[in-house]
C-alpha cells in the first residue's frame, strides 16, 4: 500500500488548480464584487502578489532560450508595436475621436494605453499552454523602455493631468526588476531545470491562486460604485473591454505573419492588457476617484479574456500537433 505524502496530495491539488486555471481566473473577479471586505482584505497583497508571480515566472524561464534570436527578434518587434506605435495610435483615438467627457476617465485609458504589458502576462501563457518566454521578455524589455515612453505619452494625450517622473519611475522598475530576476535565477539553478519542470503543474496551481488574489484586490470600491450609478459603471466596463480587446485583436492579426498563432496571440494579449498600476505608483498613487474606478474594471477583461479565449488556444494546440505528427 503507498504511503500518503501531504507534499504529494499538495502537488496533485495544485497541479489541478493549474488545468482549470482560466475558469477559476475568470469567477475571480466576480468573488471580489460579491464580498466587499475580502477585497479590502486582499487590497494590500496587490504588489507581493505581482511580485513573487514575477520571481515564478524567472524561475521557469530557461536563459539560453531566451537569448535566442528568434525569441529576441520577435520580442523586439512586439516592444517597438507596443509601446511605440500602438500607443501613439490609440493615444490620437481616445483625445481626438472618442474624446471622453469625464477628464478622470480620460486619464485613466491614457494611463491604459502608455503603461507596460501586465507583470502576470507571463503566468497567463503558462496557463494557457503557450511558451511564456517571449511574453516575459517582452515584459522586461516594456519595463525598461517605459521610463522613457510612458511620461511623453501621458503628457501629450491627458492634458497634463498628471506628471511622471521618468528617474523615480527608472528606479522603482529597476528594483522590480533586478529583484525578481536575481531571486527566480537564483532559485531555477538550486533547484534544477528538471526539477522546475517537473514542478510545472503545481506552479501554474500557484500562478492562479496568485491571480486569484490580485483579481479580488482590484474590486475594492467597485460594488459601492456599481450599487449607486450601474449605468456608468457598465458604460465604463463596455469601454475597458472595447479598447483591451481591440489591441488584442488588431496586434495578434498582425503578429501572426511574422511568428506562430500561440505567440501572436500572447503578443496580443501583452498588447491589450497593461500595467497601470506602475503608472500610478509613480505618480504616488494620486489619481483621481473615477480612474481608480476605471483600473479596477479594465481587470474584467484580464481575467476574462484567457477563458473566453481557451477554444482558439485549444483549437492552436491541436494544430500544432496535427502539424508536427
């Protein structure tokens, strides 16, 4: 007869989180809205969350692949899109041809479109099966060029709502950075490359728990907003969901004449969900009450979006297998 582990039985439970990860991420959101005060709870472990999803996802990434130049290319290609052009496009869309009427939320889809790709990218393409190597370097590459992009696209398209300082800005990615990269590596060569991919199943369990978390953080303050102006706050919604789909759509389409569909979708997914959080951290966490509203909404999308999107990533897998037999 086998003994019983209590690691063993904890491996198999996370392992089994991480295979229905996207649904779980997907109802995440909607607990946060349903208890106000777990989401005031959670509210605090927004960045060490981030954080050690960060330190995972360096810990997973294999170094040699990563410096390949296909990989390098790409993720090149993705950072000039992402966080030149598209900006720069979408920047002109939102102040001159849908120009929003409440100056708080035009700060906030500024904030959207000049922010770096979600630090949890990464974590949602080992979800979803996908490799998550160019989606991390993306990530770095977006982060480093941010000090130098993000203030000049704020400044151009919100009026001078808000200021950012590009050498405090420099420094708190810069610690972020070499923080999490210097742990993850530290912990990938103590443990081994064939262990952490032994331990792929039970990391993807920790990877949700995590986004779990962030995802119920976020709704803090949002079901007092719904239950006195539900109109605006589905306006806002519809909104957050249009411009984060659109991105994703447009840079996945044209994404996929250069590299394989699972990577043109997760360069579209990078393209469509962004870190405003270092943003407002940045800007010492003063923003106005209706763009804090906005940030919390524009998660529906984040953790919406990888279930609703699981078929074409189910549909790419099996592609990709018949292509390869």
């Amino acid at each position: 007869m086998p003994s019983f582990s209590p690691l063993q039985a904890l491996s198999r439970a996370l392992a089994a989180l991480g295979r229905r990860g996207t649904l779980i991420i997907a109802g995440s959101v909607f607990i946060g809205l349903a208890v106000p005060p777990l989401a005031a709870l959670a509210k605090p472990l927004l960045m060490p969350g981030v954080f050690i999803m960060l330190v995972i996802s360096f810990m997973r990434t294999d170094l040699a692949r990563l410096r390949a130049g296909r990989h390098v290319g790409l993720a090149l290609m993705a950072l000039v899109w992402i966080m030149g052009a598209l900006p720069v496009l979408l920047g002109l869309a939102i102040a001159y041809v849908v120009p929003p009427a409440d100056p708080d939320i035009l700060l906030a889809l500024v904030l959207q479109v000049a922010a770096p790709p979600i630090m949890s990218a990464p974590a949602f393409a080992a979800l979803m099966g996908f490799d998550p190597a160019v989606s991390l370097l993306l990530m770095v590459a977006a982060m480093l060029v941010t000090p130098l992009t993000a203030p000049m696209v704020v400044a151009t398209f919100s009026g001078m709502a808000l200021t950012l300082d590009p050498l405090s800005l420099a420094l708190r990615l810069g610690l972020v950075l070499a923080g999490t990269a210097g742990l993850g590596f530290a912990l990938r060569r103590v443990a081994g490359p064939a262990r952490i991919g032994r331990w792929q199943g039970p990391l993807d369990g920790i990877n949700v728990i995590l986004l779990l978390i962030l995802a119920v953080a976020f709704m803090d303050g949002v079901t007092a907003h719904f239950l006195a102006q539900p109109g605006l706050v589905l306006a806002i919604a519809a909104l957050a969901f249009g411009l984060s789909f659109g991105a994703l759509a447009v840079t996945a389409l044209l994404f996929r004449s250069v590299t394989d569909a699972g990577q043109a979708l997760m360069i579209g997914f990078s393209a469509g969900h962004r870190n405003m959080l270092v943003l407002i951290a940045a800007a010492g966490g003063v923003i106005p009450d209706g763009s804090w509203l906005y940030v919390g909404l524009a998660q529906f999308p984040i953790y919406l979006l990888p279930y609703l999107l699981r078929p074409i990533a189910s549909r790419i897998h099996r592609r990709a297998k018949t292509t390869s037999a």
